[in-house]
C-alpha cells in the first residue's frame, strides 16, 4: 500500500492546530473578558458572584487545599503573568507565597483591607499582624465583597453599576447567612457550645456566634502538634465531657484522631464530629462548593454534632 506523504502531513498538521485551539480555548485565551486570579475559592466565589459573565476567573488552588503551605505551580505562575488581576487573602494566609504576591505589582491586591482592624482578631504570634481567616464571620465578609466590587469596578468601569447591583443583592445574603448561624449556634446548650477543631481557624466564628473555640495547632497548619498539645486538649475534653470534636477538609486528621485516641485512654468517648470546611470550600458544582454553602454545611455539622446525643434522652 502507497502512503500519501501529503494527506498524512495535512492530518498531522490539522491536528496540531485542533489542539492549539482546544487549547486555547481552555485557558480562556480567546476570550476577550477580564481575566482575574484568585489564590483560594473563597475569593473567586466573590469575585463570580459580583462580576458573574462578564470576568473570567479560575483559582490557584482548589478543594481541600491547605492555603498555608501551598506552593504555586508552573500554571499559577503563567496566570498571574497573564492575569489582569490577581486577588489574594492576605494577612499571611497564603504563606511563602505571600512573598511573590507581595512583588506582583499594581494590578495584585489583598480583599482584606477594607476591615477596620478593630474588627480583626490580632495574632502577634503568626507570621502576620492578625488572624486571617476572617471569611468565618459572615458580616465581615461583607467588606470582602466590597474589595472585590472597587477592584472590578476599576478593571471594568462600564460595568461598575451592575457589579455594584451583584454585590448589594449577595450582602443581603450574607446578612440572612449571619443571622442564620447565630441563631443555630444558639440552639446548642450554652455549656456545650465549644468547637475543638485541628487548627485555630475559627476564632472569627466563634466571637460572631456566640461558641468557645480551641485549636490543636496554631493559626497556621505550618506549626506542628505536639504530646503536650494532645494532652492538654485531653485533659479539656474529659473535664468538660465534650461530646464530639471535628476534623478539617484541608488539615490531617491525624491530629484530632490522635486527641480522640488520647481520651479513650482516659475511660471516655468523644464522638468524630465530622469534617469541616476551613481554609477550603467544597468541589464546584455542590451546595459546599459555594460559599454560603459552605457556611450552611459548617453550622448544620456543629449543631448536629454537639446536640446529637441530646435528641435520644
């Protein structure tokens, strides 16, 4: 059989650009939009629900990343150059990577700044002034949703008023979300209203709706546990019989499966309450994947948990 150098040259080639194209068009190369990065899924569930069709974003890091010990990838590297905004947390939540965001120019820009800092939670002994995990306290992400709003606004002027409508219309969601949470919190018996979690992201939370916090590790998931840290949360659990403490989506569990060991030892059980979402949403496409989602599952698995066996007596 006679081979047509030709044809098959014309295929190969055809080929090729098919991918290019295909190419091309995942990375959103062709699309004409204002193209924004974010470093976690929080902020790039503001950044749709304010600049919904008209910004095209995608986020470095996705479900169950721990945003404390990310590393950015060759991929975040080309869409930060390419980006015509590139959003991130601040208040070191990002880690190393801070750095290089910090040295990215004008058109990078913390969704922090707009908190008042007598509304931010000090931390003087993390690597940032305060604690950054400020999306807990549903009102002061609020002033997230403002940033984000301004810093659209500038990208895209023609559409600043839409994306001022978007913003008004989603803070009213997250004063129905504030309210929401401080009344199911309310509902656990003042004495059982404590949250034991892997790390100490929850502090916005609990001073908003009203439940003691304590963390294993530190702010940052960088710091390790150590056996006094375990027996001190032991000794805690069992004094004040708490019936369940909760592991994180984005942190090891060893850690907390380590405490339950540690009370068991004691003579007593404390339940697995199930696992939070922390530093990280859920995958797109569920309810969790969704910030208000997110909140919803948070405060339902809590309640749950900490009044579970109160609904058999």
């Amino acid at each position: 059989m006679t081979l047509n150098l030709s044809n098959i040259t014309t295929a190969v080639l055809s080929l090729i650009l098919l991918t290019f194209s295909a190419c091309a068009n995942d990375d959103g190369d062709r699309d004409d939009r204002p193209f924004v990065v974010t470093t976690t899924n929080l902020i790039r569930d503001a950044v749709e629900n304010v600049g919904g069709e008209d910004i095209r974003t995608v986020s470095m890091m996705g479900p169950g990343v721990d945003p404390h010990v990310y590393r950015a990838t060759p991929r975040d590297f080309q869409n930060m150059e390419r980006a015509d905004l590139v959003l991130y947390n601040g208040h070191f939540l990002e880690g190393r990577l801070s750095e290089i965001l910090n040295r990215q120019g004008e058109h990078t820009r913390a969704v922090t700044t707009s908190i008042p800092e007598d509304k931010l939670i000090e931390a003087s002994d993390y690597g940032g002034t305060y604690d950054p995990h400020v999306w807990f306290d549903a009102e002061l992400w609020i002033y997230v949703i403002d940033d984000v709003t301004e810093a659209l606004s500038r990208l895209l002027p023609g559409h600043s008023g839409t994306f001022r409508e978007r913003a008004e219309s989603y803070k009213q969601e997250l004063r129905e979300l504030h309210l929401y949470a401080l009344q199911r919190i309310q509902s656990i018996p003042e004495e059982r209203r404590i949250l034991i979690t892997a790390h100490d992201a929850f502090q916005y939370f609990g001073r908003a709706y009203g439940i003691e916090v304590r963390g294993l590790q530190g702010l940052s998931t960088a710091t390790e546990f150590g056996v006094q840290d375990v027996s001190r949360m032991v000794h805690l659990i069992t004094e004040r019989e708490i019936p369940a403490i909760f592991v994180e989506t984005s942190v090891s569990t060893r850690s907390i499966e380590s405490v339950i060991a540690g009370v068991r030892e004691r003579g007593y059980e404390v339940r697995n309450g199930g696992s939070l979402y922390s530093d990280s949403m859920g995958a797109r496409g569920t309810p969790e994947g969704t910030y208000t989602g997110m909140f919803r599952y948070n405060v339902e698995t809590i309640v749950q948990a900490l009044t579970e066996d109160l609904e058999q007596l």
